[in-house]
C-alpha cells in the first residue's frame, strides 16, 4: 500500500456513520467479543458531555479516530476518557502514536474548558492489545483496575436461587429512578473507575438501556420497600450475521449489578442475574454477557468465582490505565 498523508479534522454527530463502519471493521479485525452498537457511537456526542472528537481522513476515508469525553459538571473529580482507534490497513504507519499524542493535547483542552487545572485521562485497553500496552506506557498511563468480561450460553438450564422471601424482582420503574442513581454512585462510583452520576446522565443512561431487562430487587420487610440491589442491561451482537449481512444482535448484556452493602451473601446478585437471563431468553436470545472489575487491590476476584458458579465463562479482559494531563 502506498502510504499517504492523513488529515486530521473534527468529527461531529454528522459523523456518526462514518465512524460505526470504522469502529466495526476494527472490531472484526480484532475479532472482539462485544460489538458496538450505532446508538452507543450516537451517545458520545450528547449534550450531557464536554467532548472533543477528532478523525484522520485520507481522501473520503475515515481512517482513525479518537474522542475525549466526561461530564459537563465534572469539577475536577471525574476522569476524561479517551477512546478511539485505527483502521486495520492503517496500522504500523505511524497514525496511532499521532493519535495518541493528539488525545492527550485534546485532553487537556477539555480540563481547560472545564477550568481544571488538571484532570486524570483513563483510557481501556483490551489484554489482547499488546501494541497499544506498550504504547500507553510509552505515554506514562499507568495501571489503574481491570474488567474481566463474561459470557453464557442462554442454551443451558436456568436453576432457580433461594433468597429471602421479603425479596422481589421487578422491573426498574420511574419510583427506583432516584434510589438506583444512588446506589451507582455509592458502590461504583465510590470504589471504582466509574463516574458518578447526575440527575440528568443517570436518566440518559438508562435511556441506552433495554427497558423490559432494567432490574430492580426490593426487600419489603418493613413499613416500605427498599432498594436493595439493581441490574442494567443492555442488547449486542456477537459475531452473528443475518440474512441481509447485518449484525444480528442476539446477546443480553449486563451494564451494570449492584448490590447494596445490607444485601450482599443473600443471593441477591443471583436472583437479578436469574431473573435476566429468564428475560432474555423469553426474548429469543442465545447468551448473556457481564463485566466484572477488578482494582488494583484485587478486589473483585470473588465474584469471577460466583459467575463461574453460575456457569459463566472467561471471554476477555480489559484493563483501564490512567494518567494527568
């Protein structure tokens, strides 16, 4: 291939297709156990976020991209997250390094929109990507947790867990909307690289989210019920193709389940986890998918062993790497 020179222009939500076709090609390139969805590259452009997106073109062809992105009320305790990449044919040439360089620059243009004199820049980086590993260290990120992700065949009987009776499963309705905030940003956000969340993101979040398959688990001991675990989900493909060529979007993907400090070794986790692969295969689909985050500490190692138990596999893992800008 005759390497030509890439030009680097903003990219903006117009942009959108463009940058799904690179991000997929990337994706099979890498054979990646998790598929993008166009309303996830939609979301990075929401107004709920300050964010810079760049792209190199050559020609009509979007080659590379890269995105700095957080929260528009973020005051200094809230990670900027860098994502993006580079298109198969494209690697080797030099552009990842120019777009590493130019995430950080970018980086430090969104801390100085938001008056921060500094900020710390996570980035994820898939265990398989060994270029990249050694390219993050190269810039001084350094490692911060790490997600293990997992997958079950939806194929496999479904065992039904015993819990407290006082405990029931419903789905996540406008009365848990404020309480199920909370306990994100209590138990994620507090103890690990997730951001905490307003009103207003927390609410864009669940509008990402599969509505039917959002989970909450209640304990009604007592004069009124309350919160004592929740489930987030979502839907993706796995490497499946329909008839038309396109991605047929056959897994259930657990976003996020959070048990609350009171609830935890009652089996609480297990019934969420049960009711939603009851729910997802009702719907016709073949698996279940869920992260589990491991910090530095090693803290979370526990829980592989519980979705192991649950007959959970290994698929990949992820580690998220940190430095300041």
């Amino acid at each position: 291939m005759d390497v030509q020179t890439w030009q680097w222009k903003p990219l903006h939500a117009a942009n959108v297709p463009e940058i799904l076709d690179l991000i997929l090609r990337i994706e099979e390139a890498d054979d990646a156990s998790i598929r993008t969805s166009a309303s996830e590259v939609e979301s990075y452009f929401h107004d709920s976020h300050v964010w810079r997106a760049q792209g190199a073109w050559v020609g009509s062809e979007l080659v590379a991209f890269g995105l700095a992105r957080t929260l528009a009320d973020n005051s200094g305790d809230l990670p900027i997250t860098v994502s993006g990449g580079v298109a198969p044919e494209w690697r080797e040439h030099g552009v990842g390094q120019d777009l590493m360089e130019r995430q950080l620059i970018t980086s430090r243009a969104v801390a100085g929109e938001l008056g921060l004199d500094s900020a710390t820049v996570q980035m994820y980086i898939e265990s398989s990507q060994s270029v990249l590993i050694d390219l993050a260290r190269e810039f001084e990120f350094t490692p911060h947790s790490q997600f293990i992700q997992m997958r079950r065949s939806l194929d496999m009987p479904i065992d039904s867990v015993e819990t407290s009776q006082y405990i029931q499963i419903v789905k996540l309705s406008e009365d848990w909307i404020k309480d199920s905030r909370k306990a994100h940003n209590k138990v994620l956000a507090d103890a690990t690289s997730w951001t905490k969340m307003n009103s207003e993101s927390w609410r864009e979040r669940i509008s990402q989210m599969e509505e039917d398959w959002c989970l909450v688990a209640l304990d009604l001991f007592g004069d009124r019920p309350r919160l004592a675990g929740y489930l987030l989900a979502s839907r993706f493909t796995s490497d499946i193709e329909g008839p038309d060529g396109q991605p047929i979007y056959d897994e259930g993907y657990v976003e996020e389940i959070v048990v609350l400090p009171e609830w935890r070794g009652k089996h609480v986790a297990s019934s969420l986890i049960m009711t939603a692969m009851e729910r997802f295969k009702a719907d016709g689909l073949m698996h279940i998918g869920l992260d589990v985050i491991k910090d530095a500490n090693d803290e979370g190692s526990d829980l592989v062993t519980v979705f192991e138990h649950l007959d959970f596999q290994r698929v990949s893992e992820t580690y998220i790497v940190t430095t300041t800008v």
